[in-house]
C-alpha cells in the first residue's frame, strides 16, 4: 500500500513514512494511491465482533507491511483500553431512523480520541523499533491538543508541542492540556485564532531545516493514520444498523473535515452510505462551498461550538483531489489561490462530483441551542453544542435511511451552552472530577514563526 501526495509532486510513501511525516513535502495530504475494496460479505462478518477486531479488520489493508498483524492487536488494544463504555462507539437512538453515535466516552471525552489513542500505540511502535526521535507539534482549537497530549504524555521518543489559541478554548479544554505533568509535554498558548495556530504549523513544516533538525512529526488532522482510524466506527454503526443489506446515512458535525472524510473513505471501500451530511456552525464555508462552488474564507467568528471555528478546512483538500479526478497540478493551483487570500471557484465537474457524495447544511447559534434544548426534552440525552450543530442539520435529512449523526464530545467539555439551554450543569465523569483543582503549566507566545522555532528548539535541545 504506497501514499502518495494530494499536490502531486512529493515522494511516495509507506504507511509507516505518511504516518511519521504527516504534511507532504509539497504542502500537499497524503492519502492511499488506491482504496482497498471490502466485498460485502466482509463487510457482513464485521457483525458482533468487538469494536477492536472490526478495527483490526478494517484498518489492515491500509499498512501493507508497516505493522505486523500481530503488533496490530497490540496496538488497538492499548489504544482503546482507557475507554469508559465497553462498546467504544455506542448508537443511542433519538427518534424514528434517527440515531446517535457517541463518539465521547475516550480519555479526554472527544472523538478525537479514536485516532489519536492509536496513533500515539504506532508511534511508539514504530519509533522503539528505530531508535528515532521525534517531535510532534499539533495545532489546536480545542479537542485534538488534549486528545494528542493524552496519546503522547510519557512517551520516550516523543516532545508533544501543542498551539491553542489564547483564550478561545473552554476551561475544559485548556486544563486538559495544562495540567499533564510530564516533562514531555508542552502547551503553548498563541496570540491569534485557530487559523494562526494552523497556519505556524504549516510554516513549521514547510521550513525544512528547522523540520528536519527536531524531527517534526505532525498528528493533526491531515495525518492519514487520523484519518484511517475513524474509518472504523462507520462500518460498526452501519453493520449494527444493518448494512450491508441495508444502505445508511451519515451527519457529521464538520471543521477541518477530517471525521467525514473516514466516512467518504468508508464509502469507497464498499460501505454502503447513501448520504454524507457535513454540518458546520455559523462559520460555515464548506456549507457555502457546496451550495454554491465558491470556497471563500470570511474570517472566523466564534460560537458555542468552538472545535469548528475555522475558515479554512484542510482535509477538504483530499476531497478536491478526488473531485479533480486526481490531478495534483489542479489542487496545487487552487491551494495557491486560497494562500494568496482570494478564495477559489470549484469547477463544475468536480462540484458534481462533490454532490453526489456529500451533502451539507448550517446552524446558527441560536438554532444550536434550541436543538440541544428540544433534544434534551424529547429524548433526555445530553447533547455537546458540536453535536447538536449535527443534530438540527440531520432534521432537514430523515427520511427511510437511517440516519447516523456523530456526537463529537461529552456535553460536559461545553458547561456553559449547555447549561444555558437546558438548565442544567453537566458533570464530568468520576476519572475527570479533579480536573479543576490540578495545576496549570502553560507558555505564552507570539504569533509568530521565528520566536516558536526558538523555544521548540530550546525545549528539545536540537
Ligand atoms: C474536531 C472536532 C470536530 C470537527 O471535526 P473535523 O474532523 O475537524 O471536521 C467536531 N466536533 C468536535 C467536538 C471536535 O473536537
């Protein structure tokens, strides 16, 4: 199985190499030069196995020889064991052919979780068989730098750098990345929004020097090994609600557009998925772009829902790269037109090619609320604000499909929004209760690209 560039024009690579380098040399995303089929009987057998055999079957194909089988069924194991809900991906059902997958019930109460509890197994794994050294930077709005310091706290061959954005994520989420203790983990609070955050990391990786001096190794949401990890609660949720027999829909609460991407590949591999509705909150430019071919950065505005404040999407790439029927040259262009702030127009074809797959709608502030009200009233389950953006946007879908939305974070990450519209003040799980009482270690920095490679490099000594 070899990777190869959405760009088009940097070297091929192994599982294992996509994995540890995460941005393509060219600025482009990795993603598999083909995508192996799952025939429907295998597809059949997935039911009733655990959550991580059917990970082990639906992954396997994507490493080629990177892990061996048995290092596999280590590696799930570990990743999903600090889980609190035996089923790892449990379906609740909200209403007739509605239902919601809780993506929640990882270490730090996120989806993210899923790939980043996996990730963090194979980087261990890969870089103990080395003796590499390496050092992961990830950018933030909320979820993923919690996510991926959790994955990585303690691990031997790996400094964890995390940007957020300074005073635009909850008290939750900034405590979970500041109170680890270990000496490997580093969170740093920048002066700027998400896209900031984003955008010094792409810098960082497209500084080759400073790139190659630390080992910088990226784990957000480009990275294909993310990506392929959340391929597997598509198939277990279809196959409990019936496929491949039956064909379902999924809504999935949308920012960098990684979780509904695992869904399109899910797709491609056999699954049979009628629809993919990508939901966004106000700031809505995947919505726009959809509608009407134009992909037009506005500036971000914050909402409830801060884990998809973001203008600029990245894993849309690796849908245009599709769409464009696989010409990197023509990605490489329109990248170079969002860089340069303009925005680009998606050709016909591939806007066509985008509809046939992907659906897509918005939710105001108010609307995400009101649904986090009516679902709390009608169903008594607790939605996130994230979660409930899916929730409203799968209304204007139900129909004989059975609709799965994701629910992307535990209700108690986001206390005030939902507190705000129900009521009441959901608490965290019992592992989480003290996690006020911990203390904060955190770095302050400018937004700014030199003064970030300066402390990584003091920090790391390289
Ligand atoms: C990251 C995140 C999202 C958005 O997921 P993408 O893969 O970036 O589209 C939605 N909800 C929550 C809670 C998240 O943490």
């Amino acid at each position: 199985m070899r990777y190869v560039s959405t760009r088009g024009s940097a070297p091929v690579l192994t599982f294992e190499e996509a994995m540890l380098t995460g941005l393509a040399r060219d600025g482009g995303l990795y993603v598999p030069e083909t995508v192996p089929q799952m025939p429907a009987d295998e597809i059949a057998a997935l039911a009733g196995l655990s959550y991580e055999d059917a990970a082990l079957r639906v992954m396997r194909p994507f490493l080629g020889d990177s892990f061996s089988d048995a290092e596999l069924t280590g590696i799930i194991a570990r990743a999903y064991q600090g889980f609190g809900h035996a089923a790892r991906a449990p379906l609740v059902q909200l209403g007739p052919n509605h239902f919601l997958l809780e993506l929640f019930h990882g270490p730090t109460l996120a989806f993210k979780d899923f790939a980043m509890q996996l990730i963090g197994q194979l980087f261990q794994t890969a870089l103990a068989r080395s003796g590499q050294r390496v050092t992961i930077v990830g950018a933030t709005s909320g979820d993923t730098g919690s996510a991926a310091i959790e994955a990585f706290r303690g691990l031997a061959n790996v400094d964890v750098f995390i940007l957020f954005p300074h005073g635009r994520v909850s008290d939750v989420q900034r405590r979970q990345m500041t109170t680890p203790s270990e000496a490997n983990v580093h969170a740093l609070a920048l002066d700027g929004d998400f896209d900031d955050c984003q955008a010094r990391l792409k810098d960082m990786f497209n500084d080759f020097a400073f790139r190659d001096a630390v080992g910088l190794a990226g784990v957000n949401s480009i990275n294909w090994a993310r990506v392929l990890a959340q391929v597997v609660y598509y198939f277990t949720s279809a196959v409990s609600l019936g496929a491949p027999h039956r064909a379902v829909s999924f809504t999935v609460p949308t920012g960098n557009f990684g979780d509904i991407f695992a869904g399109y590949i899910a797709q491609r591999m056999g699954l049979p998925i009628d629809r993919l509705v990508v939901a966004t909150n106000q700031n809505d430019i995947l919505h726009r772009a959809l509608a009407s071919g134009a992909y037009t950065p506005t500036g971000v505005t914050p909402s409830i829902s801060p884990s998809m404040d973001i203008q600029v999407s990245s894993n849309f790439e690796r849908a245009l790269f599709d769409a464009y029927g696989r010409d990197g040259g023509a990605v490489a262009q329109l990248m170079d037109a969002l860089k340069s702030g303009a925005g680009f127009t998606i050709s016909q074809g591939a806007l066509e090619a985008l509809r046939e797959v992907f659906a897509s709608g918005r939710a105001s502030e108010q609307e995400t609320s009101a649904s986090i009200a009516a679902t709390f009233k009608a169903t008594g389950e607790v939605l996130c604000p994230h979660s409930a953006v899916g929730v409203k946007v799968a209304g204007d879908y139900l129909g004989p499909t059975p609709m799965i939305t994701l629910a992307t974070a535990h209700p108690a990450k986001f206390p005030d929004a939902v507190e705000a519209a129900t009521g009441q003040r959901p608490a965290l799980p019992p592992r989480m209760a003290d996690l006020f009482e911990r203390q904060e270690r955190v770095t302050r920095v400018p937004n700014d690209l030199h003064a970030l490679e300066t402390l990584i490099r003091e920090r790391t000594g390289r």
